[in-house]
C-alpha cells in the first residue's frame, strides 16, 4: 500500500487556506480603518463641546467643522522646525590632543607576523 499525495486536494485546501487569510487581514484593515476615523469624529466633538462649555463657540451647527487646512498645518510645522531645529549650539571650538599611549605588545606588528623556520 502507497501514500500516494492527491495533488488536487492538497491546492485546494492551500486555496481555502489562503482566501480565508486574505479575508480576515482584509477585514482587519477595514475595522481599523473604520475605528480611527471614527476616533478622530470623536476627538472633534470633544473639542466642539470644550468650546461650547467655555463659551468660545457660541454654538453647534451641524454643518460646522473644526478641521484646519493643510496649508496651515504646514506653516506651523515648518516654522517650529525653523525655531527649534535651524540652528546647532556649538562652542566652535576645535581642540587637538595628542594622546600618548604605553606601549603594549598586543599592538606590535612584529608578533603579529609567522616566523617559519626552514
């Protein structure tokens, strides 16, 4: 008696394997996708009812958005760059020390070379 392997047994349990794979990691990424938009409409109207408390915002329309452009964004973003990362506080400094080291065998060349004796 042999054990003879089913070759198209085999590819089709692979394929069942690999589609129920793709399936979930694809499920995966449209639950997260769908958590952090959503967590971002609930950051939103957190700051919506902050402002409302506070009396900034004299009130809530459905149709009004907190969200700041891009353009903005990216001034802001460049001009902290600019004020905390231009520029390097240095002495300007250069200094030269000899240093002088004792002397070691484990640092001669000589005893790094064979001696072959012929």
């Amino acid at each position: 008696m042999t054990n003879a392997i089913q070759l198209p047994a085999v590819i089709q349990d692979g394929l069942i394997i690999a589609v129920t794979g793709y399936v979930i990691v694809f499920f995966a990424l449209l639950l997260l996708y769908y958590l952090f938009s959503g967590l971002s409409r609930v950051f939103t109207w957190d700051v919506k009812q902050r402002l409302l408390r506070r009396g900034k915002l004299p009130k809530i329309e459905k149709d009004s958005d907190l969200h700041i452009p891009g353009e903005v964004t990216a001034a802001i973003a460049m001009s902290i760059y600019l004020c905390r990362y231009l520029h390097d506080d240095e002495s300007n400094i250069l200094t030269i020390k000899k240093v002088s080291k004792a002397y070691s065998p484990w640092s001669s060349k000589i005893y790094g070379l064979r001696n072959f004796n012929r």
